[in-house]
C-alpha cells in the first residue's frame, strides 16, 4: 500500500478541471488514508536543505548551552525542549527525542502578537533564526492552499480557513532523535499518537523510521520523494469534520541496531488556527447516520488540555 500522491500546482495553477481532480483526489486520500505526499509544494529544497544543516548545528551544541534555550513557563512552544520531556498521550514512556520550537511573528497591527511568546533566537548560530523564520512562512503559504482545498472538499467557501490562520498559533518543530546507546526498553523513538492540530505538513526526514498505522490496523512505512512533502490530518480537523476526516495514528520506530549510532532529524509544520476558532463540528458532517460526536470547544482551549496530556504543562 502506498501513499497516494497529489500534486498542489493543479491546485495553485492548474485549469478548473484540474483544480476540481485536486480536490478530489486530497479529500479521498484522507477520507481513506490520512495521509498523502505533496510534490510542487513551494518550499525551495535549498531553503529545506540549509535548515537541516542548522538545525543539525544547534543539536550538536553541549548541552549546557542548549538548556539556555529551555525557557520555563513556556510549554515546550518556543525554543529548545530537552531529551525524554514529551509522551504520547496515554503513554507513560517519554519519547526518545530533543526539539526546538518556532512560532508565528505577527508582522501586521494584530493585536494577536500580545498573546504570542517571542520567538527564541540562537545566539551561537544566527543565521538559523533568519532561515527558519523564512521556511515557517514558506510552510504557512504551503498548508493555506491546502486547507483551501480541503475547504472546498467540505462543501465550504475556499477561503473557509483563512482567516482563522491568519497570524494563526502554527509550530514549526526540529526534532532530533539522538543515537541509541544502550538497550532501549521500547522499540519506538516516538510513541503512537495522533497529532493536535489541524494539519502537519513534514519534509522528508534524515532518516526512516515514520510508520502510520492503516484502517486495516496494519503499520505502513512512510516514505516520500525528495521533492514531496507528507501532509496528514490533525484532531483539530478531525473534531471539526465529525471524523470525515480522520486524524492518523502514527509513531517513529527505532532503526535496527547496525543504524543504532546514527542520529534522526525530522522538521513537522504543526499547522494550528488562531486560539479563538471554534471546532465545534460542522453541520454539514452530521447526520442521522453521523450524530454529533464531540462537544464545542475552542482551538485553543484544547491545545491547552492536549499540552497538559503530552506532559509538556502542568
């Protein structure tokens, strides 16, 4: 079973016929898988490239310096969080895994920006706060043609998502996964979960060891192109659709023990609604056949209680 794969210039540029296969084609992908690979996505590979190797550069700093960035009170959504801080909800076991979190800059007079963290700049490495502040945007640009797509597969006005991620609470995180030393007592980096929000958009790894697990309860391996990203649906979609589209169980597994030295980098485009849009679930996706299956809750009333499960607030 693959990935199917969607081209987002069909989207973006392609004629009308073009456009409507599109839509189709994203809207059936998750309906039946959950996730898909996106070629023609808009991120420079140079820019994907350059912010790996910087990335690579502020991991590989000591770690008195990393824990610098470790700001308290911030719930892990800005700057560096340390090794084995993040479970997967209903896991007890911590994820074998160190990240750096980047949020939205609100460049306009919206008074959102009060309730925005700055961002965490690194010192030792400059001009990682200058690239990944141009890759967040290029992932926005990315993630908002294709919520207008899905938008459009729900029956919605295209421009449905816009302003509800206009200036929206997005993350983009760098995850390193570092060499496994030891024995470990599981056979998973990053434990199964689902993600919080309402899509995640994720340029290709440094290595693999992404798995989704199937309707047919079948782990697959996730593996795209160079030039593809891999786009899945998040619980915040998944509330707001009633579960037409359904948010996708993942995990990262360990690599086998000839690989065990080896570090894994991965770069996920968390791509979250301002806090204020409700998920209460559309009328459209309820039914008699399809009763309405979550209560009303806001984006970020349930980022709140979803940080609180993960372990990364108190």
């Amino acid at each position: 079973m693959a990935i199917p794969v969607v081209d987002l210039a069909a989207f973006v540029s392609g004629s009308p016929e073009q456009k409507a296969d599109f839509i189709q084609s994203l809207g059936n992908a998750y309906e039946t898988v959950g996730f898909v690979a996106v070629k023609n996505h808009g991120i420079p590979d140079a820019l994907i490239a350059a912010q790996y190797e910087y990335v690579q550069q502020f991991f590989s700093l000591p770690l008195e310096k990393k824990l610098h960035y470790e700001i308290a009170g911030l719930a892990g959504q800005r700057g560096y969080t340390s090794f084995g801080r993040e479970h997967a909800k209903g896991s007890e076991a911590p994820d074998l895994k160190e990240f750096f979190q980047y949020g939205q800059t609100v460049e306009d007079a919206d008074l959102i920006k009060e309730s925005y963290p700055e961002n965490v700049k690194i010192a030792e490495i400059p001009i990682f706060n200058e690239t990944i502040f141009n890759a967040y945007k290029h992932f926005e640009t990315a993630g908002s043609a294709l919520l207008a797509a899905i938008a459009s597969y729900l029956g919605l006005n295209e421009n449905y998502f816009t302003p509800h991620i206009h200036n929206g609470n997005s993350i983009l995180r760098c995850i390193h996964y570092p060499p496994i030393t030891s024995e470990p007592k599981s056979a998973i980096r990053a434990e199964q979960h689902e993600d919080i929000n309402l899509i995640t958009l994720l340029v290709g790894a440094s290595a693999d060891g992404l798995q989704i697990l199937t309707k047919q309860g079948e782990w697959l391996n996730v593996t795209s192109l160079p030039d593809q990203i891999v786009v899945n649906v998040g619980d915040m979609l998944q509330r707001l659709t009633n579960n037409k589209l359904c948010s996708t169980t993942h995990r990262v597994v360990n690599p086998s023990r000839d690989l065990w030295h080896t570090s894994r980098f991965s770069m996920p485009f968390f791509l979250h609604p301002r806090s204020e849009m409700s998920l209460a679930c559309l009328d459209s996706c309820i039914d008699a056949a399809h009763p309405k299956a979550y209560e009303d809750i806001t984006a970020g009333d349930y980022l709140d209680e979803r940080l609180r499960e993960i372990g990364l607030k108190k």
